[in-house]
C-alpha cells in the first residue's frame, strides 16, 4: 500500500512539472486551430500614430515582433489613407484629419461600403506561472493565456485584408483577468498579415 502512494505522488509531482513547461507550447498549438472567441469590438475611431493602428482606445502595433513584414500606411495626396506591402495596395479609407506633416498621423474612416470587424478571441489553454517575480508591484500572475485581436477589413469587391495580433493576458487572484495588451519579445505583436493582389 505505501509503495503505491508514493508511486503514485511521484507520478502527480511528474505530471505537474510536466505542465508547468508544457502548457504554454501546447496551448500555442491548439491556438492554431482553434481559440475561443470573446466579443466584437467596434471599429470606430480610426486613427494612425507612430507606426501604430488605433481603434478606439486600442493601440495595435504595425511593427512585428516575430518576423518583419514590409508595411506602410499614408494618407495620399486626394485624402485615400493607404496601406501598402511589397508593391500591393489596399485603401482603408478616407482621411477625416490630418495631424502636423512632419508627424505623419491622421484620423481616417472607412471606405462606403467596406466591411470591417474586430474580433477578440483567447487561448483555449492557460498555463501557470508559479516562478513569475514583480520586484516593481511585487505581483505577478498566477496564470497566463493567450489574447488575439483579428481585423478584417473586406471591399465590397471581395478583396480582403486580414491582420491577427497576439498579446499575453495574465490573472491576478485579486483582480481576475488583466486587459490582455502584454508584450513579450519574439512571441507577441503582431503575427499575421494577409493582403492578397
């Protein structure tokens, strides 16, 4: 009988270590396939500011951090805001106001009849961070997942752009669920970005 406890509280303390190291990997891979969705968010205002997106108080970054991805957004000379990638074009909309030149921001909306979404979403997996320190605020999650923002942006003629972020959102025991815009260096920002031709 005692051979079998401790078997058996060698095999929990395995399978815990196990999970410590495995679960953000493999939630990462579930994300793949699958995460589950949370809200819509409206997409109004729009703004551009320093190589970032705003959408309402949202800030989503255009700089990668995982791989570069060539990206420009300007308002043109006839007030078309325009995104552009390796040669292709998509227009995103109307510049409504423009901040000083030299800055390069502006406040833009949609094209008429241009279909815009984004969407939140999180991982299906969470993963515990028993080890985290916050010699700042000296606290630090407990637990951690995955937080995705997809916009898509479609033309009334089909084309369509497609842009996925992903951010780290961490629990508190006190305060539950953080507003899920944590960075981390090679693994967060955004990580895809589809313009077809």
């Amino acid at each position: 009988m005692r051979a079998i406890i401790i078997k058996s509280l060698i095999v929990l303390v395995a399978v815990a270590i196990a999970w410590l190291f495995a679960a953000r990997p493999l939630s990462l891979i579930v994300d793949r396939f699958y995460t589950a969705p949370l809200s819509s968010l409206p997409v109004s205002p729009l703004a551009y500011s320093l190589d970032t997106l705003w959408i309402g108080d949202l800030s989503l970054s255009l700089s990668p951090d995982v791989r570069p991805i060539d990206m420009r957004m300007h308002c043109d000379s006839a007030n078309r805001v325009i995104l552009s990638s390796g040669g292709r074009l998509f227009t995103l909309g109307t510049c409504t106001r423009r901040m000083p030149a030299r800055t390069g921001e502006f406040q833009f909306v949609p094209a008429s009849g241009d279909e815009v979404s984004l969407v939140v979403s999180r991982s299906l997996i969470s993963w515990p961070t028993p080890f985290e320190l916050n010699f700042m605020t000296g606290a630090a999650p407990s637990w951690k997942r995955d937080l995705y923002y997809r916009l898509r942006w479609k033309k009334p003629s089909g084309r369509e752009l497609t842009m996925l972020w992903r951010f780290e959102q961490g629990f508190y025991h006190d305060d539950g669920w953080t507003a899920g815009t944590i960075t981390r260096a090679g693994s967060t920002g955004l990580l895809q970005f589809e313009l077809p031709p």
